[in-house]
C-alpha cells in the first residue's frame, strides 16, 4: 500500500509506507534530536488544572516516529512558550481514544486511478487542489494524502474531527494520536494541532 501527499509548492508524490492511526499518526523517518529531560512535564489528569491563563500542552511518545520529526522544534519552541508535556506511553496518561473508522467513512472515497506510468489520473471533479484548502465542521483545515490500494486511488483524511469546546476534564478528552499539540486559555482548549505535518506547519 502507497500513501502519497501533494507539497505546497509542487505536486511531489511521497511513499510513507504504512499508516499507523493508532497512537503515533503518520509513520516518518526522522533522527531523534534533544531531550525531554529538562522539559515540564505533567500527567494527563492535570492539563485542565495549570494556573497559567495561557499555556500549551504536548502529547508524544518517545517511541513515536512522528514525534521524533518534529522533536526538536517543538523543544525549542518551549524555550520560548509555556509547554507542559505528557509521555503518552505512560498508561496514566493514556484517555479515550478516537474513532478513525467513522471518520474514514464519512469522508475517504476513490477519487482517481494509476495511469500506465503509474500516474494518478483523477476522475472528473478530482484534483489534488480540491483537497487543499477544505475544512471540517468545526472550521479547521483538513488535511488530506492520497491512498494507493491496486491501482486505484483514494483520499485519506488525516485531520481528527474533534469538537474540544465542551472538554472540561481529563476524563471527557479525546486523544487521536500523538503528536499533538493542544493550546490553552483559562484551562480550556482553545485549538489544538494533530500529526507531525500540522505542528510543524505552526511552530516554524
């Protein structure tokens, strides 16, 4: 199975083997760089209760890959901002998990198919545009790669569709995976950046 991604700037297909929705996102190859030793860390049971009116928090996993492509500007990143991080392998850390299977129901679909050399040849409608600026429910932007199963080609959504406006408590939270970076006012989630593509999209 091939799993291709459209960059910016030009139309680049990227073979990223195969994807993993469990706890780490997209499977990346990446060096592990710094250390979270010297960062701020708490469990999951006190994200909702730090005094600061503004903070972030980070959801990783030593072992994750994803986390490791983004590592070290995310701890730079701390140096600058208030980041508490949790170690999602910890199992008092680990809360509810999401429901991939629906949300790849409501929105993957065959959108194309692999022409003689093996390029994606999109069905009327179709584009690697469309799927580059739409947005969930919840106003945020989707992101999307594109799934070779046989020769036939699929859009697999990578965005979590998550409403965090009534999270009130540790136990209520939602996790898709990590990485994932949640920013808070006054204890209350105010955004949040899944997957190492998003959080790398915002803190560079």
């Amino acid at each position: 199975m091939k799993i291709l991604k459209k960059s910016k700037s030009i139309i680049s297909l990227i073979v990223l083997g195969i994807l993993l929705f469990t706890n780490c996102g997209i499977i990346v190859n990446a060096e592990t760089k710094g250390s979270y030793d010297d960062v701020e860390k708490i469990e999951t049971s006190e994200m909702f209760e730090q005094t600061d009116t503004n903070y972030y928090v980070y959801f990783y996993r030593e072992d994750c890959s994803d986390c490791n492509f983004v590592k070290e500007k995310v701890l730079n990143f701390a140096k600058e901002n208030k980041v508490y991080f949790i170690d999602y392998g910890l199992p008092q850390n680990q809360v509810n998990s999401y429901n991939w299977k629906e949300l790849q129901d409501k929105y993957n679909k065959k959108v194309g198919y692999l022409d003689e050399n093996e390029e994606i040849v999109f069905f009327p409608g179709e584009s690697y545009e469309k799927y580059e600026n739409q947005k969930n429910i919840y106003g945020k932007k989707i992101t999307y790669s594109f799934r070779i199963i046989g020769n036939d080609v699929y859009t697999n959504i990578m965005t979590p569709e998550i409403d965090y406006s009534n999270t009130m408590c540790a136990e209520d939270l939602i996790i898709a995976g990590v990485p994932t970076l949640f920013y808070m006012e006054n204890g209350k989630i105010k955004e949040f950046y899944f997957d190492s593509f998003e959080i790398n999209d915002f803190i560079q």
